[in-house]
C-alpha cells in the first residue's frame, strides 16, 4: 500500500503567493458557482423508527412497506441482475481490462453472456450438473473471467465458491474437500499448481477438473494426468459445447455463492448466500444512497471479488447496465488505472483513505501550507454540513484539484467499508475530494451491508441507518454491562440479506444464527440520538483479569497503535494474571530517529534488543504470509500467542 500511495499523490501544489485579487476574484467565482444542497429523503434527525422485538428499520421504510428483496422486479436473481444490464444498456460495454500502458478494452454485455453460456454449457459436458448441488471453485485474481466464470455458474443454478491466496494451503484443501468442489476455474499456471500439489499429496479426493484463464505449457496437462485431474484452457471448455444447452436460471431463493471467511481460529466457516440475499442487498443500498448507477458510470475492481463487499457493489453496477474496469493485478499500478479509467464510483478500505489523508496532510509542510490546508477543508467542510457536496469551488481548484485528479479526476461516489473509518480521515475526505462518500458496515454473514450512511448526512464517526433489506436490534450483554434498555448490545440482524447457515458445521450456524432467525454479530452496537448506529466495542476477545477486570484488549491496541514509533501491537492478558503485557513491532522509519535522541544507534534488530522492560519489542511485522493476521488484517491472537509465549513467561516473571 505504501507504494501505492507515494505514487498515486505526490505533495501538494499550492502557489507561494495568493495574490488579494486572486482572492477576490476566487470568492466571486465561489458564489456563482455554489450549487444547491442535497435533499434528503428522510429526516437527517430521525434516521430509524422502532418496530416490534425492540427492533428499528430505516425511516426509509414507511410503516406498511417490506423489507427490500429486489429493487427491478426483473431482477431478482444475480442472473437476472445482468440480463437486465444487458437489456437497459442496449448491450453496452460491460467489463474493462487492459494491457500494461494500453487504453482499456471492453468487453459488451452480450459477448460476457454468451461466453458465460459457453462456458456453462461446456461444464456441464464436462460431468457437472445443473443444479445447486454444484460447487464450482474460483481461483483467481479480479479479472472479466472470474465474472464471466461466475456468470456461467448461475446460467445453469450451479454454486460458485471464490478461493484465494491468502487462505493458505491448509485451507484450501479444507474448503476443496467441504464443499466437494470437482472444478476449479484458475488464473494461471501458479495456481494450477498450487492445487496439483495438494492432489499429489493425497488430498482433494474430489477434484477432477481445473479450467485455466491464461496460456499454459502441455507439462502442466501431463502433470494433471499423473494425479488423475484434467487440465484444460477456459476457450477450450468454451469452444466444446456444440448444443448449447438450455439455460436453467435459478430461483431467489437457491444458493448463488458460498463465501469462506477464515476467522482467527478453527477451520474457515463457508457462509451460504442464496441470490435473493446478494440482489437485496445490492438493491437496498440504491435507494439508501439516493444514486442510481447509469450507463455512464464505471467502478474500477481492485478490492478482492471474493469479498463480498466487492462483489455487491458490482451486482448494482451491472443491474444498471453500468461499466466495471478491472486494475492490471498489480497494486502498485493502480494509480495509473485509475488515471486510465477515470472511475465515477470507487468503493474502498479506510486502510487506504487513511493513506490518502497522510499522504495529503504530509505534503503540507510549511506552516502558511498548513495553515491554508485547514482553511481550505474547514470551508469546504461547512459546505458539506450544509448538504453540499461539489469539487468546482475555488478550494478545490487551488488546493485538492491535485488529490482529485490523482482517482482519476470523475468519482462522485465512494463507499467505504469493511473496517471501520476514522471521525478525522472521513470528515477530510469529505471536504477535499469533492464526492459522496458513504461508510458502510456489516459482514459477510449478512452478505456485505446492513447498515449504510445517508446522503447529507454529514456526521461521523457512526455507520449510518439499517438498510431497507433489514432491520437490526440490540441484545443485551450482561457480562459487559450493555442493556438493551439504555440502546446499547450486541447487534443483531434480520433480513433479506441474511445468510442460511455455514456449509455443513451446524454448530457454528446455531452460534450465529438464533431460532428465530437473529444473526449475531458480535459487535456491541448503540443508537445515537439522530436514529444511527454506532460500533461501540466488541463481544469477543474480552477476557477478565486476575482482580476480575473486563479487559477488550482490541481497544487497548487502537489506542497504542496511533502512537508514531508503534506499528504494530499485540496486547495479551491472563486471567491468572493481574495486568497486561504487549508485544510492539516498532515503525522502522521513526524508531531510528527516535533511538538517536536519546544516543541510541543500530539496525532495527539492535534496537529491539535494546528494548524497554515491561515491553518486547518485535522486529518483524505481523503480516498475512507469516501466518499471524487474518486476510482481512486482523490479530490471529492464538498464534500469536504460542508464537510469544516464551517472551510473556519472562515478562509476567520479571513483573512477579
Ligand atoms: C499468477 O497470478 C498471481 C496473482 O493472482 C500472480 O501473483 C502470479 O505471479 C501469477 N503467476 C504466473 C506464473 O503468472
Ligand atoms: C467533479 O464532479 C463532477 C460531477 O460529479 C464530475 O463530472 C467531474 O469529473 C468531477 N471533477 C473532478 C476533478 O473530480
């Protein structure tokens, strides 16, 4: 990310002199310009209204109204999604790619439906049949094939399954075997063989086709027949259906994907998500955003597809007859896709938007840039609480012209997701990029969203209104002191969106899902005043010390984690024990500078070892690769734990 990031915002271009008739003239093109406010369909104060069960639903909803299943009625299922895209963008460009360099190319709704047909009838030459018994694995980076992959899948009912690096070996097999997966759809040649070695090795019994994307040599084919797995191109599959078999659609109700999320411990859990739970959840974030896609808009795929995040946002865009360009695979190119593209709606990770607002706030060095940075975002900011939202003002032409410029110069919508934003970061980017941006939060189990910030609403630091596709309810959490009765406990969701179970591990189905069909999130939510929820604090990970003290040691990390020379923390606590210890890996670019002041020198390995007492400094970041962070960046805390045991029985000995 950090290459990302230097390259795609370079400091701040801001003149040394502002003349005073540059000034004046600026504040008289600030009014002729200023468009009008954005009117909120519901009262920004009363976001939500109570319901039966102590529930609330958004004000959205008027009393009498549904849950939202489907925004068209000829779109209910994903499949219908795009054969509606097809049909309202009279077979308009669908999905983008590019070579390195090279303007994007296009591939139009027909050609991605009809290949999705060949491929679909191909498979089921292949052996598999047409119906929601069949898993099909996809295994690759975000490109047109996977949706074309997928988009076959669902011409004949059959079930995709997304697989990817990060899962690990382990895992893979694990998920292979649960879902008895037979066919697998690769990228390439690494992946091909990744799966090859778990055959070889006697695992995947079930596995019998892999159907590739990209060229590959005939030892690959040979390799396959040794361990009894056939290895064929994906325009092979394509090119064998001589009959086009008919299409068989699905129903809203039969299961369109299984998405495995590895948790930070057991084995990953493969949550069942039928078309009905994806369309509504695409379908309620429309109205909830007051935008609807047109043919004219374009997102750029760079968030993994096999995230349900990413893989909502596409279903709106291609139930609009909209456009999806894919980045080049490479992270470190896409600032200039984005350039390329020119997306008009950008969904993205705070991890990034975090970078966006170093980035920018660093390229302003000298007090009188500082000074006019802060000018620049506390005007434009009071123009966004005034409902306002624009990137023609003479702030945004003078000093974040440059920012906008760097995504490409035509987002008008951003969605954040998947972790939460900071109050800081989101009110900066609201003010200097010039767009909606709407901060999203839910989890998989619940498809993607359940709640979705409102348009106009200014405010943050909360996550917004229940989608219209559910409604959402706070449970009580004894233990932790979170009563229903003063609008606090633990989130519960139920709705159109909400998953039927993990694939075969009924235990922890009856964890999540109660009989009455509430998810349980395990977060800890509360109702602000204007009706929005905000994420309070988490059920799990909570421990209680010796003295009987409720330790969340996440929020311990948050905060220790803002702190400049600290990269990384991991907080451990003990019930037999009465305090807490930490593990920091510390920032190598500011521990140096940090050591030198109080005469201390060395490599970063020299200086851990230098350490402080009650504290084990860690050379290494916790990474994904080395096994102690989920794919989605969070605390393998059983790990690390075995990893660091030795250095907490020394630091809980030298505290005795
Ligand atoms: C295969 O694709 C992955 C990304 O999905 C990439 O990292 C890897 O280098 C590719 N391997 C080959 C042989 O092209
Ligand atoms: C400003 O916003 C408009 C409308 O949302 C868009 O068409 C235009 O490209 C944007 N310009 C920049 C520099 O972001």
């Amino acid at each position: 990310m950090d290459s990302l990031v230097a390259l795609l915002f370079s400091p701040l271009p801001l003149p040394a002199i502002i003349s005073l008739f540059a000034l004046a003239a600026a504040a008289l093109l600030y009014l002729n310009t200023r468009p009008g406010a954005l009117n909120s369909k519901v009262d920004l104060n009363s976001q939500t209204m109570g319901i039966k069960d102590g529930a609330r639903k958004t004000a959205l909803l008027e009393d009498n109204n549904n849950l939202v299943s489907y925004y068209h009625d000829d779109a209910t299922t994903i499949y219908e999604v795009f054969q509606r895209g097809l049909r309202v963008s009279g077979n308009g460009p669908c999905l983008g790619y590019r070579k390195p360099g090279m303007p994007y190319q296009w591939l139009h709704y027909k050609q991605v439906s009809d290949r999705a047909e060949h491929l679909g009838s191909g498979l089921l030459q292949k052996g598999l049949k047409p119906n929601s018994d069949s898993f099909i694995g996809i295994f690759a980076q975000n490109r047109p094939e996977w949706i074309i992959g997928e988009l076959a899948c669902y011409t004949y009912s059959m079930v995709a399954v997304p697989l990817y690096d990060t899962l690990g070996p382990d895992a893979l097999v694990f998920i292979i075997d649960q879902a008895e997966i037979s066919t697998v759809l690769c990228d390439n040649q690494s992946k091909v063989e990744t799966l090859l070695q778990t055959r070889e090795a006697g695992q995947t019994p079930a596995l019998k086709t892999i159907v590739v994307m990209d060229p590959f040599g005939s030892e690959l084919v040979e390799r396959g027949i040794r361990c009894g797995v056939d290895v064929v191109s994906m325009m092979d599959v394509e090119r064998l259906c001589v009959f086009r078999v008919p299409q068989q659609p699905p129903k809203p109700d039969d299961l369109s994907i299984v998405c495995f999320t590895s948790g930070t411990t057991g084995n990953p859990k493969g949550a069942m998500l039928t078309h009905e739970n994806v369309v509504s959840d695409a379908a309620a974030s429309v109205p909830q955003a007051a935008i609807t896609p047109n043919t004219e808009d374009v997102s750029i795929s760079f968030l993994p597809l096999a995230h349900m995040f990413e893989r909502v946002v596409q279903t709106v865009m291609y139930g609009n007859g909209a456009r999806v360009g894919f980045f080049q695979g490479d992270i470190r190119l896409l600032p200039d896709d984005m350039k390329t593209l020119k997306p008009t709606i950008f969904p993205v990770v705070p991890r990034l938007l975090n970078r966006v607002y170093d980035k920018v706030q660093s390229g302003a060095q000298s007090p009188f840039k500082k000074w006019l940075l802060n000018l620049a975002v506390e005007r434009k900011f009071a123009e966004v609480k005034a409902g306002i939202i624009r990137n023609n003002s003479v702030w945004d032409k003078l000093i974040f012209n440059k920012v906008q410029e760097s995504l490409g110069g035509r987002v008008r919508v951003m969605v954040t997701g998947a972790a939460p934003i900071s109050p800081a970061v989101l009110n900066f980017l609201r003010a200097s990029l010039g767009c909606q941006i709407f901060e999203a939060y839910g989890q998989t189990e619940c498809t993607a969203g359940c709640t979705f910030t409102m348009p106009g609403d200014a405010t943050s630091g909360h996550v917004g209104a229940p989608l219209p596709c559910n409604v959402v309810r706070l449970v009580d959490v004894e233990d932790m002191n979170y009563f229903a009765s003063n609008g606090e406990g633990e989130v519960c969701i139920k709705g159109r969106n909400v998953f039927k179970g993990y694939l075969k591990d009924p235990k922890r189905t009856a964890e999540a899902l109660d009989e009455d069909g509430w998810l349980h999130t395990g977060d800890i939510g509360k109702w602000l005043p204007s009706g929005v929820l905000k994420i309070i604090d988490r059920k799990k990970n909570i421990f209680k010390l010796a003295q009987g003290e409720y330790i969340a040691p996440e929020k311990i990390e948050n905060v220790y984690v803002r702190s400049g020379p600290v990269a990384q923390v991991f907080v451990h606590g003990d019930s037999l024990q009465s305090c807490l210890i930490a593990i920091v890996v510390p920032d190598p670019e500011v521990l140096p500078g940090l050591a030198k002041n109080i005469g201390c020198q060395g490599s970063i390995e020299e200086l851990c070892k230098n350490g402080v007492k009650d504290l084990y400094l860690h050379p290494e970041q916790f990474t994904i690769e080395n096994g102690l962070l989920t794919p989605t960046l969070k605390a393998k805390r059983a790990e690390l734990t075995a990893l660091f045991q030795p250095q907490i029985t020394t630091l809980y000995a030298k505290l005795q």
